[in-house]
C-alpha cells in the first residue's frame, strides 16, 4: 500500500518551501496562515453579541527576534447569553465542534475551537460561525 498522489503534491509544497531559503520561510508561512484564520475569525464574531473570542495581545518571539501578533491554534469562544450557559450545544446545533470548557477547567459557556484543520474544514468553520452572526443581526432587527 502507497502513498496517494494528492498526498505526495500536499507534502512536496512545504518541502518546497524550506529548500527554497534558509528555513525561515516555512516557519513565516506557517505564522501567517494561522494568524489569518484567527483574524478571520476573530473579524466574525467581533460581529456578534452571543459570542465573543479571546483577544490574545502581542508579544516577542524568540525565533523571528521581535514582537508579532498571534497566530493561534487554537481559538476559546464564549457565549454571552444567559438563557443558555452551553456553548458546545449551541455550536453543535449549527453543525460545529469544538471541545467544552469544562474538559480544560473552566465552565461549558466557552469553548475551545481548533483552528488547524484543512481549508475546506476551516472554511466550514468560518461560514458556520457567518450563518451563526447573520442569523443573530437578522434576529434583532425584528
């Protein structure tokens, strides 16, 4: 049993990268596509007054030797109502996981999201939490 071809040509593109400078290159794109979905995400539900993210502030990274924004894996979502203290149900029921606060020693009103997927699974998530925003403003403009 081999390797499929579309894997071979998913894993030649970061190989391609780090052979193409000093390293570095992989390691700044790595940092940018994450830094992207977090604000992509954070842009959403900044949108929102059911759900709010966890503002993460800058700071120095050793490696790149200078103060960067951040460039999570992982996103914590809070729901801002009190009718219902379980995010995880409230995500689940708009077709999105993630794993309960409860499971990191907080309380279920928040939740952690993993932002390391493939891009059609993140795309999914931003659309997801996109529906989940207009569905809101629609809601309140009634």
């Amino acid at each position: 049993m081999g390797v499929s071809r579309d894997t071979q040509l998913r894993a030649l593109q970061p190989l391609k990268a780090i052979l193409q400078g000093n390293g570095k290159e992989i390691f700044q794109f790595a940092y940018k596509t994450m830094r992207d979905g977090g604000d992509q995400l954070s842009q959403i539900i900044s949108l929102s007054t059911r759900f709010t993210i966890e503002e993460i502030p800058p700071q120095f990274c050793n490696f790149f030797q200078h103060v960067r924004g951040p460039s999570p894996v992982y996103a914590w979502v809070k729901y801002e109502r009190k009718e219902d203290s379980n995010c995880t149900e409230v995500l689940s029921r708009a077709k999105t996981t993630g794993r309960r606060g409860s499971v990191f020693g907080s309380n279920d009103r928040y939740v952690q999201l993993s932002l390391i997927r493939r891009q059609d699974g993140f795309d999914f998530l931003i659309q997801r939490f996109t529906d989940l925003v207009s569905e809101e403003n629609r809601a309140e403009s009634m």
